[in-house]
C-alpha cells in the first residue's frame, strides 16, 4: 500500500523503514542548519523527534531558515518546526523544549531516551556538554561546526573532529575535546575560510549589539543541515549504534 514514505522505502527497504518509524532523535538548535535537519528527519519517517531551541522566529531568519516565513515570525522556532512535521507526518512524536541548553539545563535530557542526538547549536560551552553527555550514555551524535560567514556549499565534508582543519570551531573543539579524553565525533565542516562579514551597526536586534553575528545565506546552511540529516538516517536504517 503507497504512503508517504514508499519511495524512501524503495531506497532504504522495509526493515530500515521500521527501525526509522520506532527511532527517536533530539535535534538541538532549530535554526539555519537545525531547521533542515528537522524537515529531512520529518520527511523521512523518523517516528519521533525532540526540539530543542530557545529562541523565536526573527525577520532576519527569513533568508536562510526553513520554518521562517513572515506567518512565523515571532513563533517560538519548536513551536514552527512542530507545525512543519505534522503537516508532513502527523504520526510523528514531538517532544519540544523552548530552553536553551548550557550545563545548567543538561540535567533535563535524558540522552540514554534518544537513537541520536544532533547538535546544531552555536555555542562551543553547549557542545561541548551535548557530546560529552552523549558520550557518557553511548549515543550517537554528529555535530555542526561552523556554516557561518561561508558561501561554498559544496566544500563541506563529513569527518571526525580529529582529522578537521581549517575550521576555527573545529580547532576549538578538537583543543576541548581531547582534553577531555573524548576519542571521536562525527562533524560536518568545511576548509572554506570564513568571510570577514559587513558591518551589523545598522542592526536593530538585540542579539546583534550583543556580539557580532555572521553573515549567512539561504544555499549554505542548508546543505549543512541536509548532510547531518543523511548521516542520522543512513545510520539508523543501518542500525549502527557506534555513529559517535
């Protein structure tokens, strides 16, 4: 009987179609890459998906984030995404926190409860508690590391932090991670080097007096997000639970 999903199923098979149907996934950040990640996991038949991110849907979202439409702006981005995946899999389990996740709030996950964890989030202190409370329940997690101030899509690769450069996140949590003892993680990076945005003064959001933000672009994170969902899916279906 055709569904939705019959022509992944023709790709992946019945048995990886399952084991996405009963697969549950924490997407941390729904932005730029998070955002893409949540509409391929949705897409695909992942059964259900945990939406963590703080923020709101804001104008400046509209020129690279998925949930962001002018309908959306001012919608928390779980709420956003939510609506997206039930208007695409309604039998899909959501389960939304609207907090931004430091070491603070770690202690309100359960990372043992996830298949995977996806990391999509800015801040390198909240990567660094994402992969290593991954580590210590042995679930899998691929993380993003810098899709800011790029214009190449196509230079972005998957490999293990160690063997990243280029990259200034990817340096800053290689540096992080080996003195913590942490062995692996999948990230997805690129060598491009990064453009030296144009001046924010004219910026009237409050995040953008704050720091300075990066530049980005509707055709960069986007593919980011789209590779991350791969790796997660391809994983899954396969079965692996060494992915991290």
């Amino acid at each position: 009987m055709l569904n939705e999903f019959s022509r992944t199923e023709l790709l992946l098979g019945g048995e990886a179609m399952d084991r996405l149907k009963n697969a549950r996934v924490a997407v941390f950040g729904v932005g730029g890459v998070g955002g893409y990640v949540v509409e391929a996991l949705a897409r695909s038949g992942v059964g259900a998906i945990d939406l963590i991110d703080s923020d709101r849907v804001s104008l400046t979202n509209l020129n690279r984030q998925i949930i962001a439409l002018q309908s959306t702006v001012g919608l928390l981005k779980t709420d956003a995404a939510e609506v997206r995946i039930k208007d695409i899999n309604p039998g899909c389990k959501v389960v939304k926190h609207p907090v931004f996740y430091t070491s603070e709030t770690a202690g309100e996950f359960d990372f043992t409860e996830y298949d995977y964890v996806v990391d999509a989030i800015d801040t390198v202190s909240g990567k660094i508690e994402l992969v290593m409370n991954a580590d210590r329940c042995g679930t899998p997690i691929i993380s993003s590391m810098g899709a800011g101030n790029k214009l190449d899509p196509t230079a972005f690769e998957v490999a293990d932090i160690y063997k990243t450069s280029v990259c200034p996140l990817a340096k800053v949590m290689r540096y992080e991670l080996r003195r913590r003892g942490i062995k692996h993680l999948k990230v997805v990076y690129s060598k491009e080097i990064p453009i030296v945005p144009n001046s924010t003064s004219d910026c009237e959001e409050e995040d953008c007096k704050k720091r300075m933000i990066p530049g980005s672009i509707a055709f960069v994170p986007s593919v980011v997000g789209l590779i991350i969902a791969g790796e997660v899916i391809k994983d899954i279906a396969g079965g692996s639970r060494d992915a991290s």
